[in-house]
C-alpha cells in the first residue's frame, strides 16, 4: 500500500458519509456511489462480492445493468480517493477481490474505528480503576459522531447499520454516564438522563442511570417516579415488567441500600496481564447466526459460561472450549449463538460458524475437511490458491488461526473425532461446540468446559411464553398455560412450537391449544426424558396438520432434497409445480417455522424438522412418487447447469442430457454474469447433487452434470471440486457398467488434474480412457485423448512429444471431419512451435487454426489463437501486426467472458507498446491486466507488478507464452 497516500485519507459514517484528504473534503458522489463506499467501509478490511454490493444498494429489485452501475461507482469513488494514482498503478484504497472489492486504509482512518478503539481502551482503564481517563476518552469517542450514522444514504443495508451504529452510540453513551457517576458528578448526568430517558422511554438501562443519579442527588422521591413511569409503559406497550436489574434497584432505593451511595474514586492501575489487542486479520469472518429476538432465561448458563473468559482486558492464556451438550431441542444453538454474540466484540479477529449436521437424518454428517474448507473460504484463502490435499488444508487452517483471537462456533456435532480436527491452537480463540452427545473425550483428553441444559425452571418457561404470545395473555388462563408448559416438559422447541400457533392465531383461547396438546395422547409427556426423535414428533404433528395440502407436500418432499438448502425454482422442480405456486407455499412453510429462509430466496430445514418431514414423507408419499420428485430436481439441476454452460463456454461442445420430465422447467440464462452467479450460489447443491446422483443409481445424471460444469469449475478454479465429481462419477459409471460415461469421466478427471499441475496422473487417466473410446468405437473420442495428451505434455514442457501427438490427433480430426478438434490442434501445434523459436511454422499452423475455428464458431479458442499469432509479429518485429492481431484476440476473449485471457492479452499487448517506447501505452496496459488478474486473485498478477515496478528501469520481460489460457477438450 502506498502508506503516505493512504495515511493523508480520513473517513466518516458516523453521521453522514464523508471523505477527506488532509484538511479538503472530498466529494464522493450520488448518495447511490456513497453507499457503495459505506458498503465496503462497513466490511472492516473484508471483500464484498459484487452480488452483495448490489443487494446492499438496491436490495431485491436491482435496476437492469445494477453490475455495470456498481462498477462505475467503484471506478469513480477510486478517482476521488486517489487522485494522484497514475496509469497502470494498482489501486490502494479500494481493491479487487476475487469476485467483488475491499477496502484497504489504516484503522485510524475510519471514525468508526477510532470510536470502537476509544470505547475499548475505556473500557481497559476503567477496569484498571483510571475512571478519569476512561471518562476522557469516552467523551472523546462520543464527540466523533455528527448525527443520525450513514445520514441520506438509500438500501438495505444503510437501513440495517443505522440500527446496529444506533446501538453502539447508545451503549458507550451508557458506559460513559456509568462513569460521570462513579466520578460523583450526579447532578449533571441527572439532567442529561432526564432528556435521554425521554427521547428513549423503554430503555432500562437509561433507566436504571436516572434512578441512581437522583437518588444519589439526594431526590429519592423522584428516582422511585422515573422507575414507575418505565414500568407503566413497558406493560401498557409491551405486557411486560422491568428486568432484575431494575427490580433490584427500585427495591434498593425504598430501602435506602448504604452500598447506593457514590463510591470513592480509586486510584489508576494497569492489570498486571493485559496486553495490547491482536491485529486485525486481513479477512475478519462475521458468520454467527443471527440472535434470536425474544431469547429469554438461561441466567444461571450464561454466568457459568462468561466466567470461562478471562476478565475484559486481560489475554487469554490457553485455548477455551466450552462444550453445550443436552437433549434435542433444548436450545443449545440458541444458547450458544446468544452467548456469541454478548462477547464477539472480544475476538476482534471474527466468528466463524458451521453447523456439522452431526444428526442430520439423511447420514450426512459434515466431514471435519468440508468444515475446514468452508473456514478456509471464510478467513480469505483464494480458491486458486487452496491446498489439494486435506492434511495440508488442515495445516493451512490451524495456521491462520495461530495467532488470531477468533471464535468459533461449531453447532450439532456427532461425536470428538468430528470437532477434535476443527479446533484451534492459538491461545486468543475460543471454542464453543453444541451436541446432543456429552463428547466425554473431548472433555477429558482437550481439556472442553462441559455445559449441559436441561429443561427450563417453570419461572423461565413462563417467561418463555410471555415473550412470544403476551403477558396479558398469559395472565388470562393462568391454569391452560401453566399445562400448556407441563405437557411441553419444559423444553424450549416445543414451547416454541406452540407459542408459535398461539401467536398465529391470537383469537384461540389457550385452553384450547392445552386441549389440542392433550388430545395428542400423551405422547408429549415423553419430553421428560427418553431420545427426543421419537417424542419431538407428536409436537411437530400438529403444525404439519395445519398446513394447506400442497404445503404439506412440499414440506414432505423438500426432505428428500441432497443439498444443504434450496432455492425456490429448485423446489418447484422437486415438488413438480409452477414457480409461483411454489413460492406462495414456501411463504407458508416459513410462516410456520417449518422452514427457514436463511437468505432471500433460499431456504434451509432444522435438523429435526427435516428427520420429522422425512418420516411424513414415508408414510404419507408413496416411494415411487419420492424417487420421480429427486430425480425430477436432479435433472433441473443438469438442465440448468447445462443452459449456463452455454454461456460460461459458448459453442463448446456439450453431452447428451438425459430427457426432461414434462412438470420440470429449467432456469434460463440471458448474460453471463447470471450464469455465473447461479453456478456459484448453487455449487453446494450441485456437488451435492451429483454424489446423490452416483450413489443413488442415476449415474447418467452425475457424469452428465460434471460435464456441465466443466466451465464454471476451471475459470473460478474449484480444482477440488472438479476433481472430486469427477472421481464420484467415475466410480458410479462404472458401477453401472456405462461404458460412455466412464470415458467422459476419464478423460474430464484427466483435465482437471492437468489443470491443477499432476501432469503424470492426467496422463494416466488419458491412458485409462483411451481403450474405452477405443472399445466404444468412437474416433472422435479417440482423437480427443490424442489432442489432450499433447495438449498436457505442452504444459508438462515435453514439447517434441506434444507435437508428436498433436499431429495424430489432427490427422484423425480431418479425416472425420471434426472441425471443432482439428481447430483446437491446429492451435496448440501454433503454440507449440511458438515455444520451439520456430516462428513461420508457428504462424501457418495459428493461420490454419483460425480458419478451421472461424467455420465452427469457436470464439474461445480463437481468441488465444489470434493471442499466439500476436506474439509470433511482435517477435517477428511486425509491430503493427501484432496490435492489430492483439485487439482481435481481445474482442473474441470479451464475447465469450474469458476474463484471464483478455488480461493476458492486454499484458502482451502492453509488451508490444513497451517494445517501440510506448512507456505510458504500456504503463495502462499492465495496469489494467492487473486489475482483471487481481479479480480472481490469479498468481500472473504479480508478474504484472514486477513489469510496472520495473518500467522505470527499462524491463521489458513478458509474460511467457505458456501463461496464455489454453483448453483442451
């Protein structure tokens, strides 16, 4: 980073959003461009994807070109932040990342940071018993802020962060009256409090300030009148008492408590252990799921689970894992994730969250290097860059977390072997596992903090009910609701379930709801003890019952889907039905709490509804009726993967797909950036649908769907992904004895495996493959192996051999007049003999290749031929030529979306101006190829910044022709 550049920059949301650049304001734009600024700032040093971006800025209903739109923002707003950044040099303030951007400036920088940095060391030296100083600096922090934060701005998001900033400003607000009062100065917060109070009328804790700072002025009288206003508005408004601690106060008060009066200041000290904070993690994960609203209880739990902790300000010394464990739908996630997000704010470095499906009713327990993987993504590694092997995945990840304070909650684990791979090593993590296992060697051999929940007192539980269906309510039918919890045994599922049909239907009077449960014959009294899958149904019985028929069958049907969650036109296909009806359905389920829409659009089950939905399913759908519904979403899943390799890998020769049932629509494309963002929104369920797939007797499916996904696999490099399906697949074809899916198999898995580097294995698989073509009597399969034999030993360097491969190939393409083939060869041959230094040979053959690729419409590769035939003029000296050759290749890479090989063209291009002095030419060029390279985070990129730092030193090393982008086929 240019420090001195990013150093001079400030930055404001905490009011409305603002720039400057030393004492000059900035002006940063539409309030459109502003929000995208806002977005990124808000990220903390975290990429933003392009797709949140624009759900952010516009939410569900985009503007037609919101992409376009998004971009333009972003190359304005780097115009304006870095006005001094020449041509060609990489932005420093806001980057390219992966498939979105970040935002890199110092935390002093941002007056949200500096805020949150003030509030903490406040709270640092009030512990150590410096209330002056603690008292100085949260003043300091609270005069950062210039009005309502992110003020004027438009979106979703905006809307959301003014609420959680809203709250920061409220709790350091609290902190810092808490500390005038501890300094004596009552009559000054009483005045302010009295104003605060009003204009936030069922904030306790504002409260609960008032009524000490009266008393403590020596207004008794009216302490007690400011605790009875707030509670003759908390029951008229919400039909509920204050909390204990006003309670306690207010009883305080009318007893005059000695222990109320003003404490004497003490004197400042430093806790002995403190150290300074960790820093911020390049990526800083914020995964924890959201907090439940109207969480209630759990007291006792939670004081045992806070003293795990060290005290606020003080390093932890060894990893804490505190593991939850109890019956099924007891609350432990719940629990947990309430706990997580009290003390996020003390692992900086973020929260990281998987739920390991350890009792996931289908048998798919997360294996610990999926999970390990996912947390790879989250903390930042690039796909390109993921280790292929797990034990050095594993590696990777204990690694990143070594010196990080993160925490990490792992929720519905199977058994210790599942969490033992997962957890970290350094001292400043914790982490909190939740199962319905006690996970006894984890507690012996790691040294785990046991937990274990039972079923809530009858005070809580009472609580429990009020929250969500009101105490007036409740108050009404004493009796019918104190059954209501008997026959729910307490357990925070079930009462969740029927406070949720209670609210549903507030005209039911509770006697009746007691009387439905009731009339379940009892099965509900097994919540007492006993497994939770065989008692948990009868509860679950009557939301089902109450569903209309074709949300009944749904909610039946989804149980059968492989993935982890489903989209709505995915579930239309499974259930058979239109888009719309489906949509009105799952709107349904949701509202039942019989599913959950985790993101808009896309839908997942608990654990325990979807064992529950499942044991519906068999008894009420007949299996027949279940297989046609997965095999009907497994072949939407190859259509729609198909229809976006037409745009992903336009003209590329694709498999024959199995027939599509007559009730099953495919999605359609219409760019290629919505072909894209399906592929990776869906590639869970993808991968996930083509193991179902092979494992389940539709072979034909898996390979096919491999094949499909070609494309998106190699130009995002899920490399482990590719190879894994393609693994799969093999195995299931040959299972089958499909001799033809074995083939395409073979010879895909050998790409994938070229691809990654294992030259020798690809080769292999070429070897493996080519008896079954052989076998099959497929010449043009035959001639495939051929071609992609040479096509890896030219990026293996056994040049000679490549050629000599090549040759066959292109002899066979001709004679069965396979043009798509022959074009291909002819290219690779042209890059063949480009490597050797022999140029006119080089030119015929890319001469040939593009009047063969020109007759198949085979822009992609022809794009790279008119690349190698650009190079071949530039060495030549031609170098008009090569421009013009260079340009053409560039148009061919833009109409097909090949985004790392119109930056590799422009690279050359750039050496072409480099070569007859062009210096600023050349300086532009690079710079752009940088910028498309750092999109995907593509290791060429740093070749680029050697070629921009070295410009001014006369280097002129291009990039080698092998780094062009090549397919085979």
């Amino acid at each position: 980073m240019n420090v001195s550049r990013a150093t001079s920059l400030r930055l404001a949301v905490l009011g409305p959003v603002r720039a400057w650049r030393a004492e000059r304001e900035l002006a940063l734009g539409s309030p459109q461009q502003r929000a995208v600024l806002a977005a990124l700032l808000l990220r903390r040093g975290r990429p933003a994807t392009i797709g949140e971006l624009v759900d952010a800025i516009w939410g569900e209903d985009p503007p037609t070109g919101a992409v376009t739109v998004l971009r333009t923002y972003v190359s304005r707003l780097r115009k304006v932040l870095e006005p001094g950044r020449e041509a060609g040099e990489a932005p420093h303030v806001i980057v390219s990342a992966a498939d979105g951007y970040l935002v890199r400036v110092p935390e002093d920088a941002l007056d949200l940071s500096v805020f949150e940095r003030r509030v903490a060391e406040a709270k640092k030296l009030r512990t150590g018993g410096d209330l002056a100083a603690a008292g100085e600096l949260l003043y300091a922090a609270m005069e950062l802020w210039e009005g309502k934060p992110l003020a004027g701005l438009p979106g979703p998001l905006a809307e959301a962060e003014r609420y959680r900033l809203d709250e920061q400003r409220l709790h350091a607000l609290e902190a810092r009256l808490d500390v005038d009062l501890e300094l004596r100065r009552h009559e000054d917060v009483a005045a302010e409090l009295t104003s605060l109070t009003a204009e936030h009328p069922l904030r306790e804790r504002l409260c609960e300030l008032l009524m000490l700072a009266l008393y403590r002025s020596g207004r008794q009288a009216e302490a007690l009148a400011a605790y009875r206003r707030l509670r003759e508005t908390l029951v008229a408004e919400l039909g509920v008492e204050p909390g204990p601690a006003l309670l306690d106060l207010h009883a305080r008060i009318l007893s005059a408590d000695p222990s109320l009066r003003a404490p004497t200041p003490p004197e400042p000290t430093t806790p002995r252990d403190a150290g300074p904070p960790a820093p911020a993690a390049a990526a800083r994960p914020a995964q924890l799921p959201a907090d439940l609203p109207v969480f209630t209880g759990r007291d006792t739990e939670l004081a045992q689970s806070h003293a795990l902790l060290p005290a606020e300000g003080r390093r932890p010394t060894a990893v804490v894992i505190s593991a939850i464990g109890g019956m099924a739908g007891v609350g432990k996630t719940t629990l947990a994730v309430h706990w997580a997000h009290e003390i996020a704010h003390r692992f900086p470095d973020g929260q990281l969250y998987v739920n390991l499906r350890g009792f996931d009713p289908t048998g798919s327990a997360m294996p610990p290097d999926e999970a390990v993987h996912t947390f790879l993504d989250a903390l930042g590694v690039p796909p390109g860059q993921m280790p292929g092997r797990p034990d050095a995945r594993a590696a990777l990840y204990r690694s990143l977390l070594a010196d990080r304070r993160v925490l990490l909650l792992l929720d519905n684990a199977r058994d210790t072997e599942q969490v033992r791979p997962l957890l970290p090593t350094g001292p400043g993590c914790l982490a909190i596992v939740t199962s319905r296992n006690q996970l006894t060697g984890l507690i012996a051999n790691d040294g785990a903090h046991p937990l274990t929940l039972a079923p809530l007192p009858l005070a809580e539980a009472r609580d429990f009910l009020a929250r969500r269906i009101g105490a007036e309510r409740l108050a009404a039918e004493p009796e019918a609701a104190d059954e209501i919890i008997a026959r729910c045994a307490r357990l925070p599922l079930a009462l969740a379930i029927v406070a949720a049909r209670a609210a549903t239907h507030p005209s039911f009077p509770l006697h009746a709801v007691a009387d439905e449960l009731r009339d379940s014959h009892g099965s509900l009294d097994a919540f007492t003890g006993g497994d939770i899958s065989t008692d948990v149904r009868a509860v679950f019985s009557w939301s089902h019952h109450a569903l209309s028929a074709p949300a009944a069958r749904l909610f039946q049907l989804l149980a059968a889907h492989p993935g982890p969650d489903i989209s709505a036109p995915a579930a239309a296909a499974l259930a058979g039905l239109a888009l719309r009806e489906t949509r009105g359905l799952l709107g349904e389920l949701t509202h039942a709490h019989l599913l959950t829409e985790h993101f808009p659009g896309r839908y997942a089950f608990h654990d325990l509804l979807r064992i529950y939905a499942a044991e519906r399913a068999r008894c009420e759908e007949a299996a027949a009726d279940r297989d046609q519904a997965v095999e009907r979403v497994l072949t939407w899943y190859l259509h729609t993967a198909d229809a976006a390799s037409g745009f992903i890998t336009p003209k590329r020769p694709r498999v024959p797909l199995v027939p599509l049932p007559p009730d099953c629509r495919p999605l359609e494309f219409t760019t290629y950036d919505e072909a894209l963002g399906w592929c990776t929104a869906e590639r869970a369920n993808l991968v996930a649908a083509i193991t179902h797939a092979a494992t389940h007797g539709q072979s034909g499916i898996a390979w096919r769907q491999t094949a499909a996904l070609w494309g998106f696999f190699y130009l995002r490099s899920h490399t482990n992904d590719w190879i894994s399906t393609n693994r799969t697949s093999l195995s299931a074809a040959r299972s089958a004895h499909d001799r033809l899916g074995e083939a395409e198999c073979l010879t895909s898995l050998a790409n994938a495996l070229a691809n990654a580097g294992s030259f020798d294995e690809a080769i292999d698989h070429y070897g493996q493959a080519l008896p079954v073509w052989q076998e099959l009597g497929d010449e043009q399969g035959v001639a495939r192996i051929t071609g992609n034999l040479g096509d890896v030993c030219l990026r293996a360097g056994r040049i000679e051999e490549a050629i000599g491969h090549l040759r066959r190939s292109l002899e066979t393409d001709r004679a069965l007049g396979y043009g798509w083939g022959e074009g291909i060869c002819l290219n690779n041959l042209g890059d063949a003999y480009l490597r050797l230094g022999r140029l006119d040979e080089a030119q015929e053959y890319l001469e040939q290749a593009l009047v063969v690729q020109r007759a198949t419409d085979n822009r992609w590769v022809e794009g790279i031929s008119l690349d190698f035939l650009g190079t071949v003029h530039h060495r030549l000296g031609r170098h008009d030529d090569a421009v013009e050759h260079y340009h053409r290749a560039l148009e061919a890479h833009r109409e097909v979306g090949n985004r790392w090989a119109e930056a590799h063209t422009i690279s050359h291009l750039a050496d072409a101006w480099l070569a007859v002095g062009e210096l600023e030419a050349a300086r532009s060029g690079w710079g752009q190829a940088l910028e498309l390279l750092e999109e995907f985070n593509h290791p060429d990129a740093e070749e680029i910044r050697d070629k921009l730092r070295g410009l001014d030193d006369g280097l002129d090393d291009g990039l080698d022709d092998a780094g062009m982008q090549r397919t085979a086929e």
